[in-house]
C-alpha cells in the first residue's frame, strides 16, 4: 500500500496529536490555570514553582442551602467553624471543615421583636465563638453568642469629634482580647473608628497619611477658583479591611493603589510598624500591565510565625509575605478556571490550606500547599522562632525545587551567621543579594580574619623591628669603621710627608 506524501503528513500528524494529548501534563501545569513567578533583587519576574494549588470550589448549591448571593466576607473562627457573610440574602452561614452546614443565622432578638440583617458586609469570631457582625444598612455592629444570641449593639456613636451630620455605616470589623472593637466606616478618612468593651466611640486610629502632588500645589497657587473647583482634594483615602494577630498588632488596607504604603502594621498607639526590609516594598505586583493597573489590596490575613496574605482586587491574586517584609509567593489570577476569579473579596487561612471568597462566582475557592510552598512556610517558622540551624536543610530542600530562591540563600546565610560561620555566610548572602547583611557578615570576618592572625602579625613585626636594628646597629658600627680606618690612612699619609 502506498500512500501519497500529504496523506503520510496528515498520518504523522494525527498521531504526533495522539502522543501529546496522552502524554501527562506537569503537576503544575495541569493543576493551576495562573502563572506563579517572584520578583529578584533587580525586580524582575523569575518563574517560580506553583506554592499553592487549587483543590476545590463551593458554592452554597454545593452545601445545599442555596446559591450564594453577593457574598462579601469570610471568617475561619479558632475553632476551625468557617462563617460565610452572604451579604446578599442577609445571613451569617456557619460550616464546620468538613463543608456541612452548622447554622444559619439570619436574624436576632432584640426585646421580644425579630431583627434580620440587611446587607451585612463584615464580621470577626473572637476565642469565645462571638460573633461581631458589621450590619451595613442597618448602622451598626450587632454583638451575638455562637448560638445567635443578641448580647449588645454598637449604633450610632457621639462624640465631640464626629460631625453632626456623621452617619455610621460599618464595612469591616476586628476585636482584640481587651475586647476593644475596629471599625472600618464608609466615608471615614481619618482612620478606623475604636469601640471600648462597652460600645462607647473613644476615637479614631492609623489615620492615612495624604501624599501631596507638590507640582499640583504649585498649580492651585496660580489657579483660579474655577480651575481649583475642577482639581482633586488632598484627602486621605479610606481603609479597606482589617485583620488582628495575637499580640494586638492591627494590619489593615487601603483601597488607594498610588498609595506608598497600601498595608499597614498598627500598634496601640497608632503607629506603622510594619517591617519592610524586602526588595521591594509592600505593594502586591510591582510590574503590571498598564492596561490592568497596579495591584489594589482590599484584604489582609494575619497569619502564624509572622506571615500574612494580602488580596489583590484587580488582578485577583494572593501575595504572601513574611515578618521582614519579603514576598514568599504569590498565586491566583483573573479567569473562569477553578483558581482564577471573578470578584475575589476575602482571603482566609484553615489549617495550611488557604480559602478564597469569590462574590463574582458566588463560591469559596480552596487552596493547599505544595512540597514547595509548605517547605517555605516551614522554613519561616522555623527562622521566627529562632531555630534557624534547624531551618537550613528545609532552606536546602526549597532550593532543590527553585535555584532561584533567594530568599533561602538569605536565610542559610543568616544560620551561619548565628553560628559565627561568617566566612560561609559571605557567599550566601552574596547569593541572595542581601547587601546589608554581607556588609555585617563582612565585617565579622575581618575582624576574625584579624585576631585569628594577629599572633603572627606581630611575630612578624618583632622580627621585621629586630631586624631593622639590627641593620642599623650594624650600620652604625660599620660607619664607625670606615671613619677609624679613614682617620689611620690619614695619619699614616701625614706622618710619611713630615718625614
């Protein structure tokens, strides 16, 4: 049988189709529908191995209670009881980790009559299982029991500070263990509104700080009124979210991509004190499309051995950093595919794996690690609680699946540094471009290099001092010589003339 040349092709052809369609995919590629990659010290984007992949979606068809409708927060209690903020059909949904529904909670009892919620848009689950639900078109936060029992109300707050127009709408809530209660407000720009234990407004904290155009300031000053009218306020911009982790420290966001500073680490008394010793600093993506715009951070989750995620609105991806600052991972991305999203609205941790509310889709979206992104966080933790020598062989495994990971070359180099291994560590946090570190390590060095020789150094300057007395004593003697022998010619030569 022989067959034409183009009906060999279209034979070659079909069965070069059949071996790649048959032949399995990389885990990475066929489980995650989104590029993973981190920036360099030079702020480029280098690939890097997938930290988390998608598991699973849920919807509220899937738990059999309906479909979500516009969803708008997530809570993982201490517990491990997950709260649904299904802001859309005005109830708080409770699952246990399995995914079964515990309770639905839709309204209260406040003296004798019925409440429901309307259009709840935030909600925090303090150690004893209260719930703090940020009832949004009703004005207030609603303080219940695990069981949905009404125990306070925080409404309308008067103080000296609010004006006397000021309407309250609370948009995101947190507590901390002094049971002193944040309140994220629409249309506050002076910070986060703070509750006492009572209900009681004792004023605002970490108000955002304006970043002046100064080319636009000169501008007002030649403007007319008319042209000023037309110009954009300084006006601070608002919080987004906010989280609390267990020493008090309160992290929140702000919704203004231009801004500098768009997370922040809130102490009691206001302060920043977010650590930013990265590349770069906290902003989610620092290279992106023009098109699609810079990364907008509309959620913080505080998560253990200082670690905490940031969601990206825009470009519905997932940043994670560690105490210092540094970006460890990323993942997520806009699409259709299960770990793409459409709306992406509230990030939360359960265990190591990470959930992610989607109000486009109507669904929670769960993440687990992979041997890459577990041995990350193992590595972190173990650096947070100072056992760094224990951290070096998870560093090592890290770099086995991405040699391009310089935050491992960084934390080896810093074990050595504890271990007084400055030499080692040198080339490490060379590695790692870690430049404030190498100039530590490169100190120590020295001044190792230096008492480690300092013996022979000044054997060396005994014996380089003996022997130049030595020259100079023989010197001395020698000119002595010459003047002695200078003195007998002469005396010979004069006592030959006289005779």
């Amino acid at each position: 049988m022989h067959l034409s040349a183009k009906k060999w092709f279209l034979v070659i052809a079909a069965a070069s189709l059949l071996f790649i369609t048959a032949a399995p995919l990389p885990a990475s590629a066929a489980s995650t529908p989104y590029e993973s990659y981190n920036y360099n010290y030079w702020e480029e984007a280098v690939p890097a191995p997938a930290a988390y992949v998608p598991k699973l979606s849920i919807s509220g068809a899937d738990i059999g209670i309906g479909d979500f409708l516009e969803p708008k927060d997530m809570v993982v209690s201490a517990s491990g009881l997950i709260y649904i903020v299904d802001s859309g059909n005005g109830r708080i949904v409770i699952l246990d980790d399995q995914w079964k529904v515990k309770n639905i909670i839709n309204e209260y009892e406040k003296d004798g009559e019925k409440i429901g919620f309307k259009n709840p848009s935030g909600l925090f689950v303090d150690e004893e299982e209260q719930l703090y639900v940020a009832d949004t078109d009703n004005g207030r936060v609603v303080v219940l029991s695990s069981d949905g029992e009404l125990l306070r109300i925080i409404e309308q707050p008067k103080s000296d500070v609010l004006a006397s127009d000021f309407k309250f709408i609370p948009l995101k809530v947190t507590v901390d263990k002094a049971k002193r209660v944040y309140v994220v407000a629409q249309g506050i720009y002076e910070g986060i509104m703070q509750f006492d234990e009572k209900g009681q407004f004792i004023g605002y904290v970490g108000t955002n700080k304006v970043q002046r155009d100064y080319t636009e300031v000169i501008w007002r000053l030649l403007s007319t009124k008319a042209q000023k009218a037309q110009m954009v306020l300084f006006i601070p911009t608002e919080f987004s979210n906010i989280d609390i982790d267990a020493k008090g420290f309160v992290y929140a966001t702000n919704i203004d991509p231009d801004s500098k500073e768009p997370v922040k680490r809130l102490n009691p008394s206001g302060e920043d004190v977010l650590k930013r010793f990265g590349y770069f600093d906290v902003l989610g993506d620092i290279l992106f499309r023009r098109a699609v715009g810079p990364s907008k951070l509309i959620d913080v989750k505080v998560l253990e051995n200082g670690m905490y995620s940031v969601l990206d609105g825009n470009q519905g991806k997932v940043f994670t950093y560690n105490d210092e600052g540094d970006l460890l991972y990323m993942y997520g991305g806009k699409g259709n595919q299960i770990g793409t999203f459409k709306i992406p609205v509230a990030v939360e941790h359960l265990g190591e794996k990470q959930l992610v509310l989607d109000r486009g889709k109507s669904n929670i979206v769960v993440f687990e690690p992979t041997k890459f992104g577990a041995s990350v966080n193992e590595a972190v933790k173990l650096h947070y609680t100072g056992e760094d020598k224990l951290a070096v062989p998870v560093w090592q495994e890290v770099l086995r699946l991405n040699s391009n990971y310089d935050i491992a070359y960084i934390g080896i180099g810093k074990s050595l540094l504890m271990e007084r291994k400055n030499g080692e560590a040198l080339e490490y946090f060379k590695l790692g471009m870690d430049r404030d570190s190498y100039s530590v390590a490169y100190k120590r060095y020295r001044r190792e290099v230096m008492k480690e020789h300092s013996g022979t150094f000044l054997t060396m300057l005994i014996v380089l001092a003996a022997a130049w007395l030595a020259f100079k004593l023989v010197s001395s003697r020698m000119k002595k010589r010459k003047l002695t022998m200078s003195d007998f010619a002469a005396q010979t030569a004069k006592e030959g003339r006289s005779l």
